[in-house]
C-alpha cells in the first residue's frame, strides 16, 4: 500500500490511519511527491516527523515503511501552502497534539470544534470573530442565540494559542488554529483530511447581531439554501456541509419543536420513525435544558454517511436536518440519495466544502491582525 503525501500536513493527518494499519501488520510505504522547490524543508520535516513517527510506533508490526523521494511536474504550492513552514514549523504538529489530547479525554470534542470554525465562518468570514469575549466597544458574539450555553471548545483553543505563542510569538492567527483543529477532529473522527490553506487574520471586533443570523434548527430548506447562498455556497454545499451533524449532540430544546408539533418546515411527525420520536420525547420529559441526544443515533462519534441513512429512515435530529430528504425540494433529496448510495462520495465533497466554507472571507476593507490570546484584540 503507498500513500502518496504531497506535504507535512497531510502526513499529519494520516498518522491516525497509519497507526490503524500499523496495528493490523499492514505493510505500506510513504512517498513523498513534490516539485523541487520546496524539497529541503519538505524532505527535512518529513525524515524528522518520519523519525518520530517510527519511534512512536517502533513497538508495531510495520513490516516496510520508506520513504520514497518523487517529483512531479506539474504540481504546484498553493500560494498559502506551507505558510508557517518557515515560521513556526511546529504549529500543525501543536494543534493536532492538543486537538487530538483533547478528543481522546472528550470524543464530543471533535464536534464542537468543527462547529466553532463553522461559527467563526459565518460571521463575517473566518476571522476567530467568534472566540472574542465582550469589550466596553462591543459585544462579541459568544452570547447570540444560536451560540450561547452550546459552543464549546474555547479552552482547546486557549491552550494551542498559549504553546504556540511560546513556540512562535505573534506568527499563526486564532482563525488558522480554528480552520486547522476542525480538520483535525475530521480526522480523528474517521473523516478524510485535506490540505488546510492558511493566512487568514483575526478580527479586530465582533457582531453579535451577525451571529444571531446563523440559521436556526427550523429552518425550512428555502431559508437554509438563501443563508449559504449569501455567503458564496451553494445548495450542495448546504446539503454536504450539514452532514457535519454525523458527530456531535443538540440539546432538546434545538429539536423540541418536532415532538410535540405535527408540520414543521414541511417536516410532519407522521414522516418521523415512530421508535425514534418516542425515545427522543422520553429523553427530553424531564424537561431539563442540559439533556442531549445525538445528531447520529447509528454512529455518534464516527465521520461517516450515516446522517444521511438516518435522513432516510426519518431519524433526523433537527428540522433542518430532516427537511433535506423529506422537504419539499427534490435537489437536496437526491443528494441525501446520492451519499446514502456512495459513502465516499460524501467524505470527498464535505473535503471540498470545508474548503470553501473556511476560505470566507472577512469584508473588503477591514484589517486584521495576528492576536496573542484569542479572546481579546491586542
Ligand atoms: C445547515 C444549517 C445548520 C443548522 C440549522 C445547525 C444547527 C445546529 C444546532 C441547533 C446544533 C445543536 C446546538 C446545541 O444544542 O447546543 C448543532 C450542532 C452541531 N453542528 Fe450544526 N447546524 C447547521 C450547519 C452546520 C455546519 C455547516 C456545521 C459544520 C460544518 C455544523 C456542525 C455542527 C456540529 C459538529 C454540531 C455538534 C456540536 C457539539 O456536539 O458540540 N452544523 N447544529
């Protein structure tokens, strides 16, 4: 078997599945396909993550792992490619390392990450916007509706903010650490990673009335598609991004519209799996706001097409996941179709999609900076 790895990142992000195979005697080879320019510090980060990554699994069954040096013509470094390269060699190194201590104390963690950066991208781009607390100038935007007592992940953030600020003052922006961890709980959820590109800047203020505009759980398919569409992503983006909800927990009151009425958004209760609408209405009697149910009953934790099985058995959590199969719109169905049909064929499009959704930007004209601690401006 021969991963083909184009650069550092992506060694990074197939180091779980490797230690996958590892475990299972697997022999493989890694090869490292680059033009010549950034060979040096590509092939030294690679022999030096390699030597580490044989050390780390040198009580594993690897039976061939080398390191194959090619170059083909033709490809390219995006221009944000290896932005920290020089600068801070270490940052993705750092991120995933807390990303991934933190996932393994926490599963529901990977969840509340990607959806930070989804937070952060919808308010006026990919900012780190959302990680800002209130000042005397303005409120930030941790307290709008679909934020408040639901996002979470701040310490995670906190913590890969203060190392690399130690390892590389000043250099990698809260918005680049938020679009990074979020590929990194992809993957460490089972999901396909992909080359994250960098350089974004971190606001220097907040909206919280923007915020307050993140579409809701009722909302129907129209108001879903208009809310992407005014940010550059399509309907297909709406409906590949949105099996986010593969991992993760909503609280009952997100979806608590949907037990006791019979037509929300186009979704009747008569289309809901009976089991399901019963578990759910015994899980949220106590009426308690804290109580949470998983956005995927099959496979909670796991990145995977499962959201959209579920879709189809009427076992969507919310009213905004549901009406994608059973809303009134035969576009959003036959997605929900096609990756019910071909698994993979999800994973690649949400790899797409995140890179569209993560490369928003802010407003022409605003200026950015690179904040020292994520939740205030410096
Ligand atoms: C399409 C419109 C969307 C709506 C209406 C929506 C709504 C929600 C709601 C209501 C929750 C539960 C919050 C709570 O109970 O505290 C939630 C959770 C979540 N959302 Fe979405 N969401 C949408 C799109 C997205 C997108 C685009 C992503 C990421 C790419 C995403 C990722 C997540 C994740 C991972 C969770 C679980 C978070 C956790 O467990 O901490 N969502 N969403």
């Amino acid at each position: 078997m021969c991963f083909v790895l184009e650069n550092v990142e992506q060694f990074l992000y197939l180091r779980p599945q490797l230690s996958v195979l590892t475990s299972k005697n697997t022999t493989f080879s890694l090869c490292y396909c680059r033009n010549l320019m950034a060979s040096f510090y590509l092939a030294s980060l690679c022999i030096m993550l390699l030597i580490k990554f044989s050390v780390t699994f040198a009580s594993g069954n690897v039976v061939s792992n080398k390191l194959e040096k090619t170059c083909i013509d033709g490809v390219t470094i995006a221009l944000s490619f290896g932005l920290y390269l020089n600068s801070c060699p270490e940052a993705e190194a750092i991120i995933f390392s807390w990303v991934e201590s933190a996932v393994s104390q926490d599963p529901r963690m990977a969840a509340s990450l990607l959806r930070l950066h989804f937070h952060d991208c919808f308010v006026n781009g990919c900012d780190a916007s959302v990680l800002l607390d209130d000042t005397s100038n303005f409120s930030g935007e941790k307290t709008a509706g679909p934020n408040l007592n639901s996002l979470r992940g701040f310490e995670v953030i906190d913590n890969i903010k203060a190392d690399l600020e130690y390892a590389c003052p000043q250099t990698v922006s809260c918005a680049d650490i938020l679009a990074i961890a979020a590929r990194d709980s992809v993957v460490l959820s089972g999901g396909l990673g992909w080359q994250v590109q960098m350089g974004r800047k971190d606001s220097l203020t907040a909206s919280k009335t923007a915020a307050n505009n993140i579409p809701g759980p009722n909302s129907n398919v129209a108001t879903l598609v208009t809310n992407f569409q005014n940010l550059g992503l399509s309907l297909q983006d709406m409906v590949t991004l949105s099996g986010a909800h593969t991992i993760g927990k909503a609280r009952c009151a997100t979806f608590s519209s949907r037990l006791n009425n019979n037509n929300n958004a186009g979704v009747r209760n008569s289309e809901m799996n009976l089991d399901f609408l019963q578990s759910l209405q015994q899980l949220c009697s106590a009426n308690n706001n804290t109580t949470l149910a998983n956005l995927d009953d099959m496979t909670p934790s796991t990145f995977d097409n499962h959201y959209y099985v579920n879709l189809l058995s009427g076992k969507g959590l919310l009213v905004s996941d549901q009406v994608l199969a059973t809303g009134d719109d035969d576009n959003t169905r036959e997605i929900v179709q096609n990756y019910v049909d071909d698994p993979s064929l999800f994973l690649e499009d949400f790899k797409n999609s995140m890179l569209k959704m993560g490369s928003l930007p802010p407003p022409t004209g605003t200026n950015g900076e690179i904040r020292v601690n994520c939740r205030v401006i410096n």
